[in-house]
C-alpha cells in the first residue's frame, strides 16, 4: 500500500473520494460533516465524542458497549487516590497476562508490526514515553526525563530534541527493565498522592518539554489510565492475529508433511 503524509484538507469539500480498502491514520475529523457515506466493513478507531451517525449520538452507546465488554474499563475512571490506586492495580494485571501471553510468542514477532501498527516491543516504547511525558515531566516536574528508548506518538516530530531515539532496537526483555521502572513509579506516585494533589495544576517545568500545556493532576493519571488501557486492547488485538498465522503456518506445515 502506498503511503501519503500530509495532506490538508482542512476547509475543503471533497465530491465523490474513494477511500476503499485505504488506511486513513491521526486523521483529524473535527467538525467535518460526511454525508451519502457508504461504510460497509468500515473499522474506525479514535476519540470518539459529539459523534453522530444517520442522525444519532454515538459516543455515549459507544461507550456504554466498551464498559460492557470489558468491565475493568469502567474503573479506570478515578477520581480519588483510593480508586486511583484500584484502576492502577487492574492496568498492571492487564498487562501482566499480556506480557505472559506475549512470551509465548518467538521474539521475532514481537517487532512485527501488524497491519501498520507498531509491534509489541514498539508499544511499551510509547508507554514508556507516555510515563515520561505525562507523569514525570508533568506531575514530578523533571525536567529532562524521557528515556532514550521512548517512542512519541507518530505524529510528534520534536523526539530528538528530548533525547529519544526512535531508530533504537531495544530487546523485548531490556525494554521490559525500564518498563517496570516505571510502572513502579507510577505506583510509587499514585501511593503518595492525596486529593488535593489530584486537584493541582501541572505545569511544564520548562518550555522545551512535551507536553506543553496545563493540565490537574488527576488529569495526567486518567491520560496515563486510558493509553495504558488502550494500548493494552490494541497489543492483544495482535497478538491474536500472531498466534493464529502461526496456528494456521504450523497446521500448513503439517499438511504438507503428511
């Protein structure tokens, strides 16, 4: 599949674009209005809120369908350092089982991107910049904390000024050593924290930094809640599609030697 970066649409009316069978990522729909759509097998995924399709708001259903399907998301929701704690508690299993299920994988496959996306040991990378970001520049106020091996979002091009080194090709289990530092610091951070710290509002300690605006406390940990939960849904999501090429690739073998 070819790939196009870039383009700006931003105002424009587009007639009739085929989009079929295209991958469309960080596209940027703010108030855009798609009308006479046809989205048959369409698979969107995103922030999803004020969303309306055929004349209804979706976001809320959506939601709804989410905590339904997976229970532990509804708790994610903390608003006070004992539920806090709680959510923190679940992302940890969460990933616990997922690290396990991911180790039962050849390590080669584990920087395998699937469909685009990037490979599991590339997804920790992110929480670990995700960490730095959010929590220790923004919350503990460091002002230079980013780990060489933390991977940006895509879209975010200043990674080399934050000392990341996005060509890096860490091993899963070295990545793996930061990834429980930083986990712990987490639960270091959440069993200090009190409700009036929750309250308070984090700054960027310099201006050379990401992120780069004022956000609470509390706000910081739901963002660090919602990537982990989130990247946690998308790293098992292709786990599954590995553990069944490598089913369907060993019952092939199999065949052929019958």
């Amino acid at each position: 599949m070819d790939s196009t970066t870039g383009l700006d649409f931003s105002g424009q009316s587009l007639e009739e674009p085929d989009f079929s069978n295209s991958r469309l990522h960080n596209g940027n729909f703010e108030n855009a209005r798609i009308t006479g759509a046809w989205l048959h097998n369409a698979d969107i995924d995103g922030y999803i809120g004020g969303l309306k399709i055929n004349g209804v708001e979706v976001a809320r259903l959506i939601d709804k369908e989410l905590n339904r399907l997976y229970p532990e998301r509804g708790k994610l929701r903390a608003d006070n350092p004992s539920t806090l704690a709680a959510a923190w508690a679940i992302i940890e299993d969460l990933w616990q089982a997922t690290v396990d299920r991911a180790k039962a994988l050849p390590e080669p496959l584990l920087d395998e991107r699937v469909n685009g996306e990037w490979s599991f040991v590339e997804t920790l990378r992110h929480l670990i910049f995700a960490t730095d970001a959010w929590l220790l520049f923004m919350v503990k106020r460091e002002p230079r904390p980013y780990h060489p091996w933390g991977l940006p979002h895509t879209e975010f091009r200043e990674g080399p000024k934050l000392g990341v080194d996005e060509s890096a090709s860490p091993s899963l289990e070295e990545v793996l050593q930061v990834r429980r530092q930083r986990m712990a610091t987490v639960k270091e951070l959440i069993a200090n924290v009190d409700s009036k710290d929750l309250e308070r509002h984090a700054e960027p300690p310099d201006e050379a930094g990401y992120p780069q605006r004022s956000e609470t406390v509390q706000t910081c940990f739901r963002i660090i809640l919602d990537e982990e939960w989130a990247h946690n849904l998308y790293a098992n999501r292709d786990l599954g599609i590995l553990e069944a090429r490598l089913r369907a690739e060993s019952a092939g073998s199999q065949e052929a030697n019958r």
